[in-house]
C-alpha cells in the first residue's frame, strides 16, 4: 500500500474538528499557532523504528512471555530537569527492573512516564484558597505551579519549553542506560546510597549478590552476553495536549506512516478517552503503542470498541489497556471486561494502574495513598488473570528515586504524620524509592505464585 505523505500528515489534525476535553484555553491564539508552527519544525524526540520496536516487546507481554514496567512522575516539573533527579528516577526503575527479572524469572520492559510527562488532566477548572479562585494549575507545559493569577495564565510558549526538558531528559536517559551505567554489574552501585538506611535497600543487596554470583559463574564458563551492557528503555507520557503532540506527529521515511515522535509509547487518559472525541481520534491515526487508561465506570462494551477504533487489525503490542479501578472495585469490575476482550480475539496488553483509585486526602489536606490499597489492587489484578487463564501483563505506576513522604505505608514506614516532611509533587502522590522497591519484591512474588 503507498501512503500519500501529505494526506497523512494532514490526518495528524483530524481531531480537530471533534470535541477535545482538557485543553487549555490561551489568551492569545496566534501566539498559539506560531508556537505549533515552530514545534512543526523541530527534530524528532525518537525515531519511529524505536516506537516498532517497542511494540514489538509489548507484542510479547500481550502474549504473556513478558511483563511490561512502566513509572515515573505524575507530573514532571520544569525545575526536576537536573542530573540527580533524573538519575534516581532511572537508578529505581532499573532496580525495581532487576528484581522482576530476577525474582519473577521474566523478560522486563521497561517504560518511564518520563521526558514528556508535562501535562495534567484535573477535576476541576478553578481552585480558591482564602477566598481567592484561580485556574488550576495543568502542569509545567500549561500554566505555573506558584498560586498567583500570573503564573495560572496558560502560555503556548510552555509547549516549547516541554520539548526542550524532553530533549535533555531524554538525552540524559539514552546516555545513562547505553553509555555503562546501567551495565548489570553496576547492580550493586545502583544501591550504594541506600543498602544501611533501609529494609528494602538490605533486600535488594542480597538479590544484587545472587545476581552477580550468577553473571561470574557465566563469565567463568566463557560468556560474557553484550544484552548485560545496555538496558532498552522507553520514554511514554499522557498524550493530553494535542496542539503539541499533533505538532510533533510525523510521516515516518521508512513506512509512510505517522508516528507521535514526542515519545515512544502515549496513552490517553482516563478524562479524555470519550470514544467520539478528540483524544481517541488523535490515537487512531498514529503508529505508535498507544495505552487506555480502563476506570471503573468502563463496560466491556466500550472495552471492544476501543479495539475496534485503535486496533481493528488485532495486533499484539499496539493496544495497553491500563486499569485503574481502585483495590475496592477491581475484583468486580475487570473479570467481565478480560473475559469479553479475549472472547473478541484481541490480544491487548493488560496493565495494572494501582494508583489512581486509591487517592485520598489525609485530615492534614495532603493527596496521599496507602501503599498496602496500591498493593491490593495489584494482588486483586492477578487474582483476576489467574483465575481467567489470561496473562498480568506488567504496572503502571507513579514513583520518584527522591525520598519524598507522600504515600504512607510500605516496610520503611511512613506515617500520616510525616506526610509534611517531604512532600514534593506537584500532582499526585509518588511511591518513594523505598516503596517502590518493596512494590517490586511483591509483585514479583505474585508473578511466580
Ligand atoms: C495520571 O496518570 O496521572 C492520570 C491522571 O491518570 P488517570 O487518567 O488514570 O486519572
Ligand atoms: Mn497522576
């Protein structure tokens, strides 16, 4: 089939003529468009073949022979963009990655919600403190954090800027786990700053010492594999403000087909999956892994016709379907929807979301979640597959390699009264590095159970 490169590229703004929830409003619309016109001219942030490859690995979770982690920020900022940031949001995920691999005995892939992640849905247009109702902040590419009308003002020249953090994000992370950082024998050295301070840290150092037991007995017998070198990582972000993603759509040289090469794999989000809208339009017309994120209030029904709209060639790796139900609701809400999609012939990738239904506001104000809701929702999520035959295909969840106190619980504990300490999100509420290890060590055991 050959493409027609100017009616596809064309088809990257078909959502316009449909109603798009969550956009901001700018004052000033030319400056708008000549912010999109600019973005039209920039340099892909990935390569298309780099979004087939992914799918490809997302093939093999659909087929259940791999299990996909996906995690990062709610919101990443402007300011997070430094070395260390970035570096312990990287260092946690390819720990909590080794010990899936590990400990589960199974192929990891790995997805940060990083260099991309910019933009919030919210539940409400305004927000008022002592009497005072502004805009609700929609992250660093919308509008700014700081409770003043100014900064709530949208400015398209954000957009901007988010490609630049993006661009140095990104950079950063192809440096890190290419350039020997993440080597395999750098196990140990990803735990160096944490191993005496916390239970999770002494865990993961005695599966670090059996990890290198078995890569010396390897090299001992004369094999030393170039896959321990390097890690595949993936960027992915809520696909959200389509002025900026539909700028960044390209028709790929090599297949005629438009990729968003803002990121490798976009999802659309809970707010803004409306089946006639804009969002799944925008989705239906790009090549890349696209996720849905699945709330309660989803019927199988609809479950089918997202097939039908993002994937009616059924092919494994293209469609995620990331469920957040809540851990009081995900063992009635999603047997019927597994049931239905595998009985369709679909083979979809089924993640966990454990996160954004176990939200809740502590009595001191903070957004926060227990950890032991995150962890019921995953252990219902698996009891569901188990019991279907079908396969837990990977977590989707929010996390930083910062010490911050926002979600309470886990073995390091964290109390309600320590909420305040440090608590750093500009969105919702993050596992910490500690808790996210811990997470890593559990699932890993409901995956071998
Ligand atoms: C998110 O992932 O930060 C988010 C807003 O999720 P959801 O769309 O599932 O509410
Ligand atoms: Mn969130």
């Amino acid at each position: 089939m050959t493409v027609n490169a100017k009616t596809s590229a064309s088809s990257a703004n078909t959502w316009r003529d449909l109603p798009a929830a969550q956009q901001p409003e700018y004052p000033d619309t030319e400056a708008l468009r000549a912010v999109i016109a600019d973005l039209e001219s920039y340099p892909p942030l990935v390569f298309a073949g780099e979004c087939d490859l992914l799918r490809d690995r997302l093939a093999a979770v659909a087929k259940g022979e791999a299990f996909l982690l996906q995690g990062g920020d709610c919101a990443e900022a402007f300011d997070g963009v430094s070395a260390d940031h970035i570096r312990n949001k990287l260092k946690t995920l390819l720990q909590m990655g080794a010990v899936l691999t590990y400990a589960a005995s199974v192929p990891v892939v790995k997805v940060g919600r990083i260099a991309g992640q910019y933009s919030k849905p919210r539940s409400k247009p305004t927000e008022t403190r002592d009497g005072l109702t502004l805009p609700t902040y929609r992250g660093d590419s919308v509008n700014g954090f700081d409770f003043t009308e100014a900064a709530r003002i949208p400015d398209p020249e954000r957009l901007k800027r988010m490609y630049h953090a993006s661009a140095s994000t990104l950079n950063l992370v192809r440096a890190f786990t290419t350039g020997g950082y993440a080597d395999l024998r750098q196990v140990h050295a990803w735990n160096q700053d944490f191993v005496k301070s916390s239970p999770s840290g002494q865990r993961y150092e005695q599966l670090a010492r059996e990890i290198d037991n078995a890569m010396n007995f390897m090299r001992a017998c004369g094999t030393d594999p170039e896959e321990f070198k390097t890690v595949e990582f993936y960027s992915s972000h809520e696909a959200l403000l389509l002025d900026y993603e539909s700028a960044l759509t390209r028709v790929d040289s090599r297949t005629g087909q438009l990729y968003d090469v803002s990121g490798h794999m976009v999802w659309v989000g809970e707010r803004t999956r409306q089946l006639d809208h804009a969002h799944i339009e925008f989705a239906s017309k790009i090549r890349n892994p696209i996720g849905i994120k699945l709330g309660p209030s989803t019927s199988a029904e609809e479950a089918l016709q997202y097939i039908e709209r993002l994937d009616p060639e059924r092919e494994p790796g293209r469609l995620t379907f990331i469920v957040r139900m809540g851990a009081d609701k995900i063992r009635d809400k999603l047997p019927e929807l597994v049931e239905k999609v595998t009985a369709s012939g679909a083979a979809v990738a089924w993640i966990t979301d454990p996160m954004h239904g176990n939200t809740y506001e502590a009595a001191s104000g903070h957004k926060t979640r227990r950890f032991d809701d995150v962890l019921d929702e995953v252990r219902g999520f698996f009891e569901v597959h188990k019991a279907l035959g079908t396969h837990p295909g990977g977590i989707h969840v929010e996390l930083t390699g910062d010490d911050v106190t926002e979600c309470v619980g886990g073995g390091d504990e964290i109390f309600v009264d320590d909420l305040h300490q440090r608590y750093e999100t500009a969105c919702d509420p993050r596992l910490n590095r500690s808790q996210s290890l811990d997470l890593a060590f559990l699932v890993a055991e409901m995956y071998r159970d």
